[in-house]
C-alpha cells in the first residue's frame, strides 16, 4: 500500500492510476519490489492473498483513498478555527507512519549511502553544463 501510494504521489495523482497500470515496465518493478526481500514462504504466502487472480498492480484511487483515510482523525476537525490554515496533530497511526519511513530510508540508506536527502535540479543542471 505505502509504495503504491508513493508511486501515485510521484507520478502525479489519481489521474495517472490507468496510465500507470498500463505501462508494463513499471508494473513489472513494482510486483518485483513487492516480493524482494521476502522469503519463498513469504512469497507464496502474498501470491496467495487474493482469491482470484490479480489483474491489477496498483490499488484503485478509492482503496487508496479508503486506506488515506484511516489516518485522519476527525476529533482534530473540532479544534479547526474557521477561514485559519491549521496543522492538525498527528494521530498514532500516522505517527507509525513516520517510523516506518525513518525504517525505510535507513535501510536504503544503508544499501546505497548518499550524502543528501534530497536532488537539486540546480546541481544536475550545472553538472550537464560541465
């Protein structure tokens, strides 16, 4: 679910979801990404998962959405002062969110050191002058 989403939120949103299910490549990465990493139990375990066969790669906009919304809490809604911007606190589940990332990025970052966090389309321009 996390990297689907991610998926989505790079190529651009919801629009992109019939696109992106349409191009083979990416598809074909995505279902190796899932099972890299596990255990041939593990493997058959996921491949095991749906009662039909899988004819989809993505989640449809609306499991996405279904799933997005688990992390809203709506008490936080109450606290809103009407026509003010607010930043909501975060619940417990986005808080395991946020740990999952952090997991996330210090495995990647363990397989693949990188000094910066993030890509300047300033550095990559000037390095294609250079």
């Amino acid at each position: 679910m996390i990297v689907a989403l991610l998926m989505l939120n790079l190529a651009g949103g919801e629009d992109v979801v019939r696109v992106l299910e349409s191009d083979e490549e990416f598809c074909r990465l995505l279902r190796e990404a899932e099972l890299y990493g596990r255990t041939r139990t593990e493997r058959r375990a996921l491949m095991m998962r749906w009662r039909e066969v899988r004819t989809r790669t993505l989640l449809s906009p609306t499991v996405m959405g279904d799933y997005l919304d688990v992390f809203h809490d709506p008490e936080q809604e109450k606290l809103r002062e009407p026509h003010k911007a607010s930043i909501p606190e975060p619940s417990e589940l986005l808080w395991g969110l946020v740990r999952l990332n952090a997991a996330f990025a210090a495995v990647m970052q363990r397989r693949s050191p990188q000094l910066t966090a993030t890509h300047s389309w300033s550095d990559s321009e000037s390095t294609q002058k250079t």
